[in-house]
C-alpha cells in the first residue's frame, strides 16, 4: 500500500467491511469491487494511477474476502444481492450519495445488482463479467459444482488464484484465495439465477445509467459473444470495449491500456 493510501473499516448489517481509500477532489467519487475469493489489492493499477488525484477512490473488500470480516449469516450475506446491498450499506455510512462503480467478474455482477438500489449511480463499468438471467445458471457445470466445495485445499486455491488474471501472478492473489471464507463460494453459486437474484440481463437492458462493459480479447473463462450479445440500455461508446491480449483481468493484465480508458469513461460520466 502507498503511503496516500488509509485502509478504513465501516460496520454494516453484513459485518466489518475494509476499504482501501485514496484520493480526493471534486470528481464523484469511484468505488471498486473485486472478484470472486479475491481481495480490493487487485485494483493497485487504478490506486496509483493518476485518477486519485481528481476523485476519492475507495477499493472494497467483499464479506469473507480480504481484510472484511467473515459473515455471521452467510446465507444472508454471501449472494450477489446481499453484497450489493452491503455496498451500499458502506456507501452510506460514508455519506457518499453518488458514485461510479468498476467491478471486476463477481464485482461487475454486483454493480449491476445494485442499479435499483442506489439511485447515485453516475457509472457503471462491468470487467469480465458475463450477466446472469433469472434461473438460468448452469448449476451443474464443473466450475459451479467445484466452487461449491467448502474442502479445496491451498494447492487447489493457488491454482484457482493463478487462472483468475494472465498475469503478472503476485502471491497475494493465492493468499487472498486462500483466505476467503469457503462458506461464500458455496452460498454463491448456490444463489445464481435463484432465491434473491435479480436477471441481471433484465436489469442492464433497462437502465439508463451509462454502462461500460470491458473484456479481453483472450477471456479464457466466458464467452466474449455473448457477452457482445446482450441488450444494454445505456451501452457507453455504443459498443464492448475489447483490451488486445488481455484475459479475464485486463485491469491487472494491461494496466496501460486499461486505464486511459477508465479515465475516458469518468470524464464522459462523472466530470
């Protein structure tokens, strides 16, 4: 962490949640959320970048992930509703009433949860997530059935951790993996497309809350076309934006690509 940058917690009704929080200025503010068995340290590229010098930015550590605490409840608090509301929940005990919202994979399906909940959304960028439509989840596929395992070993994690991003692989990543509470993969992938999820399709057709969706050319985990496929009702720039040679990270992957066009999608949103 760089000496600007404060690690700050703030307790909600999902636990106590960490923060990494840099910057200021008059820019709304920025808000980061990760992926799944991740942590905010995936978002170094855009914490020491130059972006904090116009905006507070604040990289959010989910329930059971990073430095945040373990959930209580966890099948109150691991689903993609419950960590949209969570942020908001931080959003407000921070007196923060508009923001953008750049979500990686899991955190990219959280922003769009939170679209009805948060009417201070200025943005909304989406990095390598491909949206779920209501009960229409492969709950039997491999990777879900695997996610659902609470017994992975640190050898399994490790590997999980090293095809997250094309690298540069930082041995954090396996230790943020390692760390995450097994209980929130399970409640995880359990939810999707069920219980409290929202068809997120259905959510992102209809917002006018400009949206900017951005993938890798070499995504190894989800499917590009479809992702190129979906109805988005505000789609910024009219189109995908595709990072050349990223995978399913491009923020960490191709950091001097990925964040000219960050800083291209805040002026145009929030100046």
């Amino acid at each position: 962490m760089s000496d600007q940058q404060e690690l700050i917690h703030v307790d909600t009704s999902y636990g106590r949640l960490a923060l990494r929080s840099v910057g200021s200025g008059d820019g709304t503010p920025l808000l980061l959320v990760h992926g799944n068995s991740s942590s905010s340290r995936i978002f170094k590229p855009v914490l020491e970048s130059k972006i904090p010098s116009t905006r507070r930015v604040l990289a959010l550590d989910l329930p059971g992930h990073g430095e945040s605490s373990n959930a209580e409840d966890p099948e109150r608090t691991y689903t993609m509703p419950a960590y949209a509301k969570a942020a908001v929940e931080v959003l407000q005990q921070l007196n923060i009433d508009e923001v953008v919202f750049v979500g990686w994979s899991l955190g990219g399906h959280i922003g769009v949860e939170m679209l009805p909940l948060f009417k201070g959304m200025k943005g909304l960028m989406i990095i390598g997530s491909l949206l779920v439509a209501l009960r229409d989840a492969p709950l039997d596929d491999a990777r879900t059935k695997w996610n659902m395992r609470e017994d992975l070993s640190k050898e399994d994690l490790t590997m999980f951790a090293k095809g997250g991003t094309g690298g540069p692989f930082e041995e954090w990543m396996a230790e943020a993996a390692i760390r995450t509470d097994p209980k929130s993969r399970r409640v995880l992938f359990s939810n999707l497309g069920f219980g409290d999820c929202s068809d997120q399709q259905k959510l992102v057709e209809n917002t006018s809350v400009p949206t900017a969706v951005v993938i890798g050319t070499d995504e190894p985990h989800l499917d590009n076309s479809m992702i190129k496929s979906l109805k988005y009702g505000n789609l910024w720039s009219g189109k995908c934006v595709e990072i050349e040679g990223g995978q399913h990270c491009p923020l960490w992957e191709k950091p001097a690509e990925f964040i000219p066009i960050l800083e291209k999608f805040l002026e145009d949103v929030a100046n």
